[in-house]
C-alpha cells in the first residue's frame, strides 16, 4: 500500500502533459528578373541585367484547445549568386570547392528569419489578445498592410486587442518599433520609438457598402543624443517627435459597378526644432465588371499624395506613406512610391479560362509638387532625387500580365512591364525606355 501512495505522489509531481495540436502552412516561390535600360540612359549599347530570387515560407499554428493559439512563421531568402565567395580579380578566391559551401559566414542571406512569433488567447467570444511580434493588416492594405510582396514582409512587436461586436469590430495595438541611443542629450531617460492605433470596422451597412473603416494612429518618438536642427527641414540623428495619423476607407458595390475611396492624412511636429509635419493621400478607384464576358472588369483609379515646394522653411507638407501595400500600387515594375505623386490608372482584367488570368493596366505620373523630391521603390534608384525642378512629368508605365493556376496549388506568373520617361529626367539625358521582363512561380502547401 505504501508502495502504492508512493506511485500516486511520484505521477502528482511530474509535470502534466497537455494535449495540443500543429497544423503548418508552406509556400515557395520563385522570382526571374530581366531588366533593360533601368537607368533610363540612351546609351549605344544599352545596359541589362537578370537575377534569381527564391523564397521558402513556413507558418506553424499551436492550438491548445479552443482559448490559445500561437504562431511562428519563418522565411529563408535568397539571391542566386552568393558575394564574397568566389572573387579572383581581388585577390580574394576562395576556390571552386568553396562555392558550394553556404554556411552563412560570408552572406547572410543563408540564414532562416524569423518573420512572425506571436501568442493569442481568446478571452471570451467577443474578446481576442495577441501579444509578440506579427503582421497587421488594417482596411484595404494602403496604410498598413503586409506587404508579403517583399523578400520580408513587414512585423510588429506588440500587443492587439480585438473586441468583436455584431455591429463593428475593433482593433486597438501597441507596438514598439525601436530602442534609441539613451546616452546624453536625449529627450528620455528610456528613450523609444512607440505607436498606438484604433481601427474600426463597421458591419451593419447597406448591401451597397461592403467596407467602411476609420482608423486613428498616434506615433510617438523620443529624441536619441544623437538629433541637431539643420537647415529648413535637415536634421541629423532622431529628434522628439509627435504625429497623429488619420483616414478611412470605404468601398462597396451595386449592379456591376464596384468603387472605394481611401483618404489618409498625418500631422505632428518635431517638437524640439519646432518644425511641422503635415501631409494626405487620396487614392479612389471606380470599376465596371462584365461577367458574362469572361469575368472582364475594367477600372479607372486616380490617386495624389501631397508634396512640398519650398524645403527650407519649417514645414513639410510631403505625405509620408506608412506600412502600405507597395507593389499593388503605382505600377507593378515597383519604380515610385508614394510621397509627392499623383497617377491615373487604366487597368483591364479578364478570366480567359476558369485558371488563366489576364491583365493589363497603364499608369501616368507626375509629382504633386514639381519643386519637391521624386519617392523611389526598389527598381527606380536611377529616377530618383530632386530631378527638374521646373518639369512634374514623370513618365508613363505599361504592364501586362497572365497567370496560370495548376492544380496542387501551383501557380505561374509572366509579366512585361515598359516605363517611358517624361520630362523631368531629359535634362539628366534619361529618355529610354526602361523595359522588364519578370517570371514567378509559386507553390503552396
């Protein structure tokens, strides 16, 4: 019998084992690139260059039973051709039998990432607490979105709260983006770069609205030890600074005709250099769908960011864009971003069998302020800078693009894209077509 009691005490103390559940989720994709003339020169022999991209992505969700979930998802990048491996001009060879040596010593692009970690714990059937570090999405993505167009999609370490209504649902987050330098000179004894931010998501509209939201972001950011006044609107390091960022989004559809109508704007100050940060954005889109004609839609979308005309006074009046979705807007060759740029859009899609796509969109831009600096994405380094202060035209942009779904979850896409610059880059003798040619092919699982 003592034997016994001695057994039930052991099993009492060890520690309990808790049923819990895995699922996974995988994609891999992968990226060929051909670009032509991207610096826009009008050379004799024109220049162009190719890469090879690749991208494996795998999300883990824990479930202990129906209250707790947690999520870890991972990201390994590569560019095809590693740096620093193999460089005979230099001296620096390692030999042919080191090329295949991906240890991570010499690119870190051999390394996995970790893109989401985050815990949920639902409270109740109306409340849901998500703490860590992990993607948001807030209305149609033009504020703050993912972005998993990007090698790494956008994270956010913090704390969100959902409060989940029959008429509307709330989301409330703080977030910690950054710990700054705390050494003399600082604003704060701890000094951080913080944000807290409302969406609201109403559900009880008219069948003509499918999304109205409002959104309110306050950004609050400490000066580190390293922040000086310049002149007009330079400064050096990080100064003190508050900003309110505001806007909505509404969209819906009647008959065959869809719309959506995103405003958002900011305002604040760089307290201790008393200079004024102001900016908006306006981004509306107006569609036709045909469905009885392969599923054919075509819209027109017009979209303007503020800019600023005179950089030496004390105030900015450039709209600064936020975590927003940048490949689907201002063109798919990912040449501007927003900042000063107002474009129209053109698009055209059509089904041209239940699993092949076809599109095409063409897109004008100019700068909202000709005096003002050009906002470049990843392809458009060589049409950056101030340009011609005196032109605001910046060029046109084709696309045109198919995908093809296969079964298993297979897809592949092909695009050609064509940029003409405008006026503001002949003085730089930039007048050549930019042409590029892009392949993608991606599987989930």
């Amino acid at each position: 019998m003592k034997k016994m009691i001695g057994v039930i005490c052991l099993l009492a103390l060890m520690p309990q084992a808790h049923a819990g559940e895995l699922s996974n989720t995988a994609e891999f994709r992968l990226r060929y690139q051909v670009d032509q003339d991207s610096d826009g020169k009008s050379d004799v022999k024109p220049s162009s260059t190719n890469a090879w991209a690749h991208r494996f992505k795998l999300g883990s969700t824990f479930r202990s039973g129906e209250k707790l979930t947690a999520q870890l998802t991972l990201l390994h990048n590569a560019t095809w051709g590693h740096t620093g491996l193999y460089q005979p001009t230099t001296g620096t060879s390692t030999g042919d039998s080191n090329l295949g040596t991906m240890d991570g010593t010499r690119n870190g692009e051999n390394m996995v990432l970790v893109n989401e970690a985050y815990g949920s714990w639902m409270v109740s059937n109306e409340w849901l607490i998500r703490f860590g570090r992990g993607a948001l999405h807030m209305a149609d993505g033009r504020v703050i979105s993912p972005n998993d167009w990007q090698p790494t999609p956008y994270a956010f370490e913090g704390v969100l709260v959902t409060w989940d209504k029959e008429f509307a649902r709330f989301n409330g987050y703080g977030v910690k983006f950054a710990e700054l330098n705390s050494a003399g000179g600082s604003s704060a004894s701890d000094p951080e770069i913080n944000s807290y931010g409302l969406s609201v998501d109403w559900k009880s509209l008219p069948e003509f609205i499918k999304m109205a939201n409002l959104h309110l972001i306050q950004v609050n950011v400490d000066k580190d030890s390293t922040a000086t006044a310049g002149t007009g609107l330079s400064t050096t390091g990080i100064p003190k600074e508050s900003r309110l960022r505001y806007g909505f989004v509404v969209s819906g559809d009647a008959m065959n005709i869809d719309y959506r109508l995103t405003y958002a704007g900011h305002t604040g100050e760089f307290k201790d250099l008393k200079v004024d940060r102001t900016g908006s954005m306006i981004d509306a889109e107006l569609g036709y769908r045909m469905a009885e004609w392969m599923n054919s839609r075509i819209s027109f979308l017009y979209h303007m960011d503020s800019g600023d005309s005179n950089s030496n006074d004390k105030k900015s009046e450039t709209y600064e864009p936020y975590f927003y979705d940048r490949h689907e807007n201002a063109g798919w060759m990912d040449i501007f971003m927003w900042g000063n740029l107002t474009y129209m859009q053109l698009r055209y899609t059509m089904d041209i069998m239940d699993d092949l796509n076809f599109a095409a969109q063409y897109l004008i831009f100019t700068q909202t302020k000709k005096e003002g600096a050009i906002s470049t994405d990843n392809n458009g380094s060589s049409f950056g800078g101030a340009g011609d202060t005196t032109k605001d035209n910046l060029g046109s942009e084709l696309d045109l693009a198919v995908s093809k779904k296969y079964e298993g979850g297979f897809m592949i896409t092909a695009r050609a894209g064509m940029f003409s610059p405008g006026d503001e880059f002949k003085a730089a003798d930039k007048t050549d077509t930019y042409t590029q040619f892009f392949l993608e092919g991606k599987m989930n699982f």
